[in-house]
C-alpha cells in the first residue's frame, strides 16, 4: 500500500494550470523529497493533499482510500507555510490550544510526546516570539504531529534554518519515519540537505511530474567524474581534451566526467608538463542532477 497515490490530478486557477494531469506515488515509511522550482506546482499539491484546495479533476488516495474519507483525513498533518501560533502565547500553551481543537482525549500526554521527538522539551514555558526560526519550525512540526498521524506533509521546513538547525531537523524527520511510523513528504530547495534523508525523489516542472526515483536510482544515475588541480588549469584544460569528451571547468576544479581512471588522467597531464596538486574521484549529486535535467528540458 502507498501512503499517497495521485492519479491526473489537474488544478487550475483563472485558466491557467498550476497542475495538469499529475501523477504521484509516496510509499508508506518514505521521506519523499518533492523539487521543483518556484510555480512548478509543489505547494498546490500539498495544499490539494490536505484538503486546502478542490481539484478540477483526477484522484488522490491516501493509504487506499479517498482522501476526502473522514477516517483517513485524521491521520494526516501538515506544516505549509507557518505554524500560525500565538506570539505572546508559550510553545506548551500553542500546542493545548491545537491539541483542544483536534479534541484529543489526553491532550498533555500528548504534548509531551511531541515535545520530546522535536526536541522541545526544555523549551515548553517559553514564550512563541522568543524561539528562533528553527525552533518555530519545529514547532510547527510538534502541531501537525499532535494525533500521531501517519502521513506528514511538510513545505520547506528547512529553509532559511542555520547549520545546527538543518542538523536538528534531519534528525527529527528520520525519526519520525523509523521510529514513529510516519510517512513524510517533504519539499525544499535546499537539495543537498534533501539529499542526506530522502528516500525518494519527485521532480515536478510545470505541473507535470517529470520523473520519480528511489534514492538508490539517483545514486546509480549520478554521473561518475575526476576533480583535479595543477598550477596552469587552462593548459591542462586543453591537454585533457584531446583525450577526454567531457571536461569542464567548476569553480576551482577540472572536471572530467564519465571517467574513473585517475591514473590516465594524471599519466595524460605529466607527459605535457602538468603536475597534478590534487584528484579526487566523486559523483554529482541530486542538485547537479537536477539542474541537468532542467538543463536537458529546456534545450529539448
């Protein structure tokens, strides 16, 4: 069984489509990482997903049933935009106030459950205007989780969020997935952030989802390249060329791609004066990726 599946799903607004036709699968126990950039289409599914807005046409099921059914809507939570707390208000008192409205039986217990898997334990008495962004994010995140609910949908939970503060929100969201019995789905921008949790992958352009894959499929497709360095960059440049079909320069590197043998690399730039300083072999990952991909749409 799938936690989402989505079917042609369309949405549009004023005549024009935000969605056309989208197909989506989300396996249960997944951390789907949704991409795609500004206008693609992302936070209209989700919004679609949790019942925030009505289709034009198409299905979506939720762990095999109509995600309008009453008994399945409860077992979703969300975090799009903002948490929508009160500023002046303690995190302990934001969070009673939606556990009152969930009309949960054992409201406190269940405030303490949550509290603990965001790592917010400590900070229960603390006024909502005095947390930091990270804090308001998991924040936002213990109140979509308040009803233990089975599939978590999450809108850039990451962004804008310093060093620690991602740390931290992997953490949670690995645990939510193992640990807890959830099904997340998440969107960002940040991709290499993305790429240390997610188990799998949906790229959306224009309403259309582009392609689907495990992570396992990104690491078999990730293109294999050598990074180098030598003292004159732009004659080793030219000297590599003559031997190898791709080779580009990135940043401070030489890049050559679809190689793995360093050995004739470094053979190729000794014999014409080229000391190598430094190599190292490496795969691109899911931001390259993805921008090649985009790269590849657009010049179709």
């Amino acid at each position: 069984m799938n936690a989402i599946e989505i079917r042609n799903l369309s949405k549009s607004f004023r005549g024009l489509y935000a969605l056309d036709g989208l197909n989506m699968t989300v396996p249960v126990g997944a951390i789907y990482g949704f991409i795609g950039e500004n206008g693609s289409g992302k936070s209209t599914t989700e919004k679609l997903i949790c019942g925030h807005l009505v289709p034009d046409q198409g299905q979506i099921t939720l762990f095999g049933r109509d995600y309008t059914d009453p008994g399945v809507r409860v077992r979703v939570g969300a975090l799009i935009e903002n948490a929508g707390c009160f500023p002046g208000s303690s995190v302990y008192q934001n969070l009673r106030m939606q556990a009152i409205n969930l009309n949960l039986e054992n409201p406190d217990a269940e405030i303490q459950r949550v509290l603990k898997i965001v790592r917010m334990e400590e900070h229960a008495a603390l006024k909502f205007k005095k947390c930091s962004l990270g804090m308001k994010q998991r924040i936002g995140i213990a109140m979509a989780l308040l009803g233990d609910p089975a599939l978590l949908i999450l809108d850039e939970p990451i962004n804008g969020l310093d060093t620690d503060g991602m740390r931290i929100m992997r953490e949670i969201l690995v645990d939510i997935t193992q640990n807890y019995n959830c099904t997340v789905l998440i969107s960002s921008h940040l991709l290499g952030e993305l790429e240390k949790i997610a188990t799998h992958y949906g790229i959306i352009r224009q309403g259309k989802m582009m392609m689907e894959l495990t992570a396992a499929e990104l690491e078999g497709r990730a293109r294999v390249f050598v990074s180098l360095k030598t003292r004159d960059m732009s004659g080793a440049k030219a000297v590599l060329k003559k031997t190898f079909q791709n080779v580009r320069t990135e940043g401070e590197y030489l890049r050559v791609y679809d190689v793995e043998d360093t050995e004739s690399i470094v053979d190729a730039l000794m014999k014409q004066g080229h000391p190598v300083s430094e190599i190292q072999k490496n795969k691109i990952g899911l931001e390259e990726y993805y921008i090649e991909l985009m790269s590849a749409k657009e010049a179709e």
